[in-house]
C-alpha cells in the first residue's frame, strides 16, 4: 500500500524551533537534528502501521540524536 506524508507548516515551525535550540548549543547539531527527523519522515512514509498507536488514531515515531542524547516524538 502506498502512503503520502503530508507535514503541516506548524509541524515545520515546531520542528525548527528545536533545531534552532540544538545549534545554539553546538554547531552543526541543529542541522544533524533535521536530518534526523527527515530520515524518521521518510521512514513513517514507508510502514506508518509499524509505530505505536497512542491517542485513538495517533501514532508516535522517535527521533534519537545520541550525542548529545536526547529524543523527540514524531506524532502523525
């Protein structure tokens, strides 16, 4: 089956907000956390019904950064 992922322009701002915040600590991070959150995107696009259901019809994806460590919930 294929499926089209669709990201809304405030899911876009709420994703900048904390890149911004990672390359204020370190450079380069900020890119390297959108990076990450693409690759997760692209990943949702492929099998959305391999994450988790929460909340009804939500589902969670995690973005992982591990230096420094940190996650960040991707919900569709």
């Amino acid at each position: 089956m294929n499926y089209t992922l669709i990201v809304k322009p405030e899911a876009e701002l709420d994703t900048l907000k904390p890149a911004q915040w990672y390359e204020e600590k370190q450079e380069k991070l900020g890119i390297r956390f959108l990076d990450k959150v693409e690759e997760k995107l692209y990943l949702v696009s492929q099998n959305p019904l391999h994450y988790q259901a929460r909340y009804k019809a939500t589902r969670l994806a995690l973005v992982e950064l591990k230096n420094p460590p940190s996650l960040t919930v991707v919900m569709f």
